[in-house]
C-alpha cells in the first residue's frame, strides 16, 4: 500500500483541528451592515459587509473586548460612505 503525501496529512490533521475548534455564527444585519462572525480556538474573525456599497472590512482580534469596540465603531458609520476607512 502507498503511502499519502506528507502535504495530504498535514491538509487532514489541519482540517480536523480546525472543524473541531470553529464556531461560526449566522451573519447579523445592523445599521446598513451584514456582520459574519467566527471564532477559532481563541482568535474572533469579523467580516462586515455594506449592504449598499457592497464594501467588506475584515479583522482578526485576540481580544473578545476589542472585537466588541471594533463592532461598535463600525455599526456607526455610515454604511454608504466608502471614504470612512
């Protein structure tokens, strides 16, 4: 029998690590923006997406507290004003 690539391995370890320690949630629309939010081991992953401009801002945060102040700050501006970042 052959033997598989390391490069599949590391791909199927990879993949079970991360289908055991992803949670993601239903995206939310809020002010004019659709939020997707992810969180993977401890590391939150924010995808904001304007409903009118179609612009997407993407962050990661390590800390809960300053994701939460990022989705603050965003969900105030204005969704149609593509010169706010």
């Amino acid at each position: 029998m052959q033997k598989e690539p390391i490069s599949v391995s590391i791909r199927k370890i990879l993949q079970r690590d991360i289908s055991k320690n992803i949670c993601s949630w239903q995206p939310v629309v809020r002010n004019g923006w659709v939020i997707k939010f992810s969180v993977y081991k401890k590391h939150i992953l924010l995808a904001f997406t304007s409903i009118h401009t179609a612009q997407t801002i993407i962050r990661y945060f390590n800390d809960e507290d300053e994701a939460c102040e990022f989705i603050n700050m965003i969900i105030y501006k204005d969704p149609e004003d593509t010169a706010t970042f």
